[in-house]
C-alpha cells in the first residue's frame, strides 16, 4: 500500500488551505473529508470577511496567522479569479462606555501593525453611511477590512492541490488508526490510507479525533452556534461599510455587512449548545437579530429578507487556536479556530507547514504551479450569464446559467452534494430560496449525488 507524506483530516476551511501549501511545497498529500463535499462542516456558515487582525491579541499565533493569510489571499486572488469588494468597516460606538473602549481598540490596532486605523466623528459617519442610525456617537475607521466570497477561494486552492497530486477523499471518516513509529495506519469508511504524518484539521470533531487517535486532547470543543439573517439585494444600495460592534470579553459581537452576493447579512449570534451537527433557526432571536439591523440602519425596515442559516463555530475553553505538535508520533493538531479562520487559513498552512519541517521533513517545492480559475459569483464583477453561449438560466434569482451548473458537475473536482452545487453556483440561495429551480436541479443532477435531491421533494 502507498504511503502518504501528510495524511490531512477535514476539507473545511483550513484543511483546503493546507492540502495546497502542503502539495505546492511537494509533499505526497491525501486529504480525508466524511462530508460528501468540502466545506461540509462549520466553514460553509462563514461571515465572509477578510480581517486584518486589527483587534486581535497582539504577539499571538491567530494575530500572526490572520495577517499572513490576509497578504497571501491579496497576492494570489486574481489569479484564481476571487473577487473582492473593498468595503472598509467601522468599529461603531452606540453609547458613552462603548465610545470610551475605542482608544484601547486604536491602540490595539497600531501595537497590530494595522497603522491606517483612524477615528470617525458622528457628522464623518453619517457622511460616510447616510443611512446609518444618527444614534452612532463615534467610529474607528479600518479601511482594509473587505468581504470575499465565501467559498469560491477554497475549492480554488482544493483544485491546485489536486493538480498538483493531491487525493482527495470524500465521505471517508477515520474510524480509528495506529502509528507504528513510522507510519500512521488509518481505517477510514472507504478503506486503509497510510502516511507518514497526519494533521487534524477536523473543526467541530477535532477533540474527538485527537482523543480516539493520541488517546486524548488537550483541548474541549464547545460548539457556538451563530444565526444569521440574508437581506434581499436592495439592501446592498442603502450600506456600503462592513459595520463593526464594540467586541465583549466573550464574542465579536453581531456585524452588519454586505456581502460579495449583493445582499447584506446580520449576524451572528454566539449560543453555546452541545449539539456538533445541527445548527437551527429561532424565530424570536432572528426578530431580535432583525431589529438590532434596523435599529442601526432603519431603512432596513424596507427590505425584504431573503434568507436565514445559522452555523457552528469550533469554540473550545480558551480563546487562542489550539495548534500542538505530538512530535514523537508524528501528529499535527490544528483546532479551535473559530470566526477568523476565514482570514487564516493560509497563514495556518504556512504555520503548520514550519512546524512539520521542524519535525525533520523537507520536501522540492513546485516550481511553476498550476493555478486553476475559479468562476466568479461575485455580483459587482462579470458573471457568467452576460456572456453569450451559457444555454438558459436556470436560476433566476441569482441568475445561474445552465453552463454553469453543467461545468460544477464535472470537472477535477465536481460537486459532491446539493450543497456543494450551491455553493459552486448560488442556485436555489436568491429570494425564493429554490422554489422555482429546484426541480429542474433535480433533473439536472439525476445520478450525481449519493443522496440526490427529488423532483418530489424541490415541489
């Protein structure tokens, strides 16, 4: 049996990132995701922001992870065709003792190299946000903070691994494994794989793999489930800045901002509960998280809502990532990342990477990688549909050509799974959320998918 340099765990987020810096450095990689598709897990509930890490602990491995994710993605972007829309946000003030934490805030910023930062008055906010609340007091400007598609970047780099040698292994869980001094042997659902290494980049299950491999973990996860309300695209006309809480001890806060869709989001909320794979809706704290939208921006009051979701983030007992070596068995574990993973990911795989070279490893690096294209979902750019040739629409409301849908389906790395169609193309997410597409996508995805979606049921 073949025997992997780096056997990774998870295809959320981080694990996409660290299958391409491990294959781009020239590493045998295999990648194991139980889900049906990649970002099956917490990742694909993410809030879409690029962060400059402004308020993050300074000195810290998120603080310097964070930034060198945020430079590589800014690198890297047009080359695989990923969008950004220059938003900037503002750490908004809507009382006396929040306005009175925005000097810490500011300082926190430029200890953070985030040198740009500057204090908004309460007439510069208006002229900067028209609609936004007269009830804001004061801001602090951070101009490079954007949003980004949430999803397009890592299927990206998850295509790059693969081009590279990658294998990419779907619905495979790992059941149970034994590290003989040399090797790792992993039973998974799909059969045996064998590597050198293994990394735990298993999000909400990370701790549990950790204790049914190493027989323990240094760390809990404390699943944190996060609610969200989508705005229809006219909202996206009445807001243009990502709008930033006043951070408490315990959570970011609710953020208001547009998203690379043409809507705007409002979210998330930040509720402990023990359950890892269902994330519901409550109709009392999407009202409440309704409200809070038009309170600071009252012209939301208008706009129709398209859409609500909520998510789980990999929260554990303490606030910092829990990345760990297990050297003497040849164990990476990268774990509680959490809301700023997004940011990260790149700069967690070129961490992660350091500390398997530390281990003894070394490997040739590719020296003119393939860099696969990604199609562009963003609405402020180009988008398939208004170039000629794409067949018919399939999805009106977010305007999916039947091209589109036909190219996620095939391909290197075709869509496992209805969600991961979605996320490929946005079918079935705009106003009416599927009502008048999902048939057809049944038809159109006969036979792709394990559990496929009936004509029955998209009636």
């Amino acid at each position: 049996m073949s025997v992997a340099d780096v056997a990774i765990v998870g295809a959320g987020a981080v694990g996409c990132a660290m299958a391409r810096r491990f294959a781009l450095e020239g590493a045998n990689v295999i990648l194991l995701e139980r889900g049906t598709d990649l970002l099956s897990g917490a990742s694909k509930a993410n809030s879409a922001i690029l962060h400059t890490g402004f308020d993050a602990p300074p000195g810290s491995v998120e603080l310097q992870c964070m930034q060198a994710g945020y430079a590589e993605y800014l690198e890297i972007r047009e080359s695989f065709n990923l969008p950004l829309l220059e938003t900037g946000a503002m750490v908004v003030a809507w009382s006396e003792e929040e306005r009175a934490k925005l000097d810490d805030i500011e300082a926190q910023a430029r200890m953070n190299g985030v040198v740009d930062v500057r204090r908004l008055t309460a007439e510069e906010i208006r002229a900067r946000e028209p609609q936004l609340s007269a009830r804001a007091l004061e801001a602090l400007l951070v101009p490079g903070e954007y949003v980004i598609d949430p999803w397009s970047p890592f299927l990206g780099y998850l295509k790059q691994a693969k081009a590279h040698g990658a294998g990419i292994f779907f619905g495979t869980e790992v059941v149970s494994g034994a590290f003989d001094g040399k090797y790792w042997t992993l039973q998974t659902t799909t059969g045996v794989r064998r590597a050198k290494t293994v990394i735990n980049c298993a999000g909400l299950f990370g701790d549990k793999l950790d204790a049914k491999l190493l027989g323990s973990a240094s760390f809990q996860i404390k699943p944190r489930k996060g609610q969200f309300v989508v705005f229809d695209k006219p909202a996206s006309q009445i807001l243009s800045t990502i709008i930033l809480p006043v951070p408490t001890e315990r959570t970011k806060g609710v953020v208001l901002t547009r998203t690379a869709f043409g809507n705007v989001l409002v979210g998330p909320t930040a509720e402990e509960q023990d359950d890892r794979e269902r994330a519901t809706v409550e109709e009392d704290t999407l009202r409440g998280l309704l409200a809070r939208a038009e309170e600071m921006v009252p012209a939301l009051a208008c706009v129709d809502v398209t859409a609500v979701y909520a998510g789980l983030r990999p929260a554990t007992e303490e606030k910092s990532y829990r990345i760990s070596v297990t050297g003497d068995r040849n164990w990476i574990t990268v774990g509680g990342i959490r809301s700023t993973g997004l940011t990260a990911s790149l700069g967690i795989a070129r961490y992660v990477y350091r500390l398997y070279q530390d281990l003894g490893y070394a490997h040739t690096a590719i020296p003119d990688p393939v860099t696969p294209r990604v199609p562009n979902l963003a609405e402020h750019r180009h988008r398939d549909w208004q170039t000629a040739g794409y067949g018919e629409i399939v999805c009106h409301c977010e305007m999916v050509t039947l091209r589109e849908i036909e190219q996620a389906l095939a391909g290197a790395l075709p869509a496992g799974d209805f969600g991961g169609l979605k996320r490929r193309t946005r079918c079935g997410m705009g106003r009416c959320q599927g009502f008048y597409c999902n048939a057809q996508l049944a038809l159109l995805t006969a036979g792709c998918f394990a559990s496929p979606l009936s004509v029955g049921d998209a009636a």
